[in-house]
C-alpha cells in the first residue's frame, strides 16, 4: 500500500476533502520525521507501534574485492517495533488463514 492508497482509504471511510487529508498525511509524516531526525525522540502510536532512533557503533569492515579494511562511522537509523497487540492480531488471523 503506498501513500496514495492510504489517502484514498482515508478518503472514502471519513468523506473528508482529499485536499485536506493529503496534507494531514504529509503533516504526521513531518512530525514523525522531525522528531526522530531533529530531536532524536521516539515516537510511540499505542496499538500501533514505535518509531525509535537506533544507535550503531562504530566498526571496521573489509572491502574483500579491493582488501582493504574501511572504518564504517557511528551513525543513528530508524526502526520500527510494532506493538504487542498489533503482533497478536497478526498472528492470530494467519492461525485462522491457515484452518
């Protein structure tokens, strides 16, 4: 499902300008970027999930096609941890799919 999709979804269950939608899709997406880029906070959506800043040390590694060793810099990432309830319906409709 892309974000055209999910503008769309959101479109035809709440009857709300599509014009106004897109841009509150693209206003939660900026909050959720903002504050993992900027403020380096996790973003926590009950039910849902978690946004969090993941922090990997730095490291050497080797360029085997070359043979040499490089120094890859510490650096944060996101991640996504989806909440525990999310995963239970998850599983519990695969047992289902699979009866």
């Amino acid at each position: 499902m892309t974000k055209a999709n999910i503008i769309e979804e959101i479109v035809s269950q709440t009857g709300i300008a599509r014009k106004d939608v897109s841009a509150t899709v693209e206003a939660f997406m900026d909050v959720i970027k903002s504050s993992l880029l900027d403020k380096k906070e996790n973003v926590y959506l009950r039910g849902f999930g978690s946004f969090i800043v993941k922090h990997r040390a730095e490291k050497t590694a080797r360029n085997i096609s070359k043979n040499t060793t490089i120094v890859i810099p510490a650096h944060d990432f996101p991640d996504f941890k989806p909440a525990k309830s999310f995963v239970a319906k998850m599983k519990s409709e695969n047992v289902e799919d699979e009866d």
